[in-house]
C-alpha cells in the first residue's frame, strides 16, 4: 500500500474536519484538542505552532513531545483495518487518532477514550 498521501497531508487541513465531526454530535474542539494533547504530549500552544507551519502528518507526528505509553490500549477497525495490525508507523499513530475522534463523536466518555 502506499501511505506516502497519508504522509503529506497537512494536519492543518485534517484538524478542522476532526472539529467538525465532533462538534456534529454535540461534542467540543476543547474535547478534540485533549484527545490530541494526551495522544501525542502537545499542548495549546506547541499545537497552534504545528497547525500555523502547515506541518504534514509525518512530521506532525515525528515533532510530537511524547506519544502516550497508553496508545497500546487503543483498539477495533478504523477505515477497514485494525489500528494495531497497520505496520507502518505514522499511518498507525494517524489511524489511532482518527479512532479516537471517532469514539468522541460515537458519544463515548472521555474517561475511556484517555484510556484512563
């Protein structure tokens, strides 16, 4: 498969559909942003910078200050794959936080998608 799309997409450009998608079941950007914080170690300000430089995903993810320790808790099917079965690393580190937007819209506590 060819992730070198997924590697040059613009988190800025996917970071407001990540909005969207919450918002549209009631949720909140404040909600996003701290599934965001606790996935990669960014905070409000370290994020803004990514979003304003127009950083892809690869560096994104390459840049982040620390992934959580509890990413290997994320489990289930994200676009027809297992997030833990995906070999490639920044398309995995993409996928978890695709499924974890997914499971802030699907109405899911937040206790639970922190993995706490």
């Amino acid at each position: 498969m060819d992730n070198s799309r997924v590697y040059r997409m613009k988190f800025a450009s996917v970071y407001p559909l990540y909005i969207q998608k919450a918002e549209r079941k009631g949720r909140t950007k404040a909600e996003v942003d701290e599934i965001i914080f606790w996935l990669t170690g960014y905070d409000k300000q370290t994020l803004q910078q990514q979003i304003e430089s127009q950083s892809d995903f690869e560096t994104f993810f390459a840049q982040a200050p620390q992934m959580n320790p509890n990413v290997s808790k994320i489990k289930g099917v994200i676009c027809g794959y297992r997030v833990k079965e995906i070999e490639d690393a920044v398309v995995q580190k993409v996928r978890y936080l695709d499924k974890l937007v997914d499971e802030l819209a699907k109405g899911k506590a937040m206790e639970k998608i922190l993995r706490n």
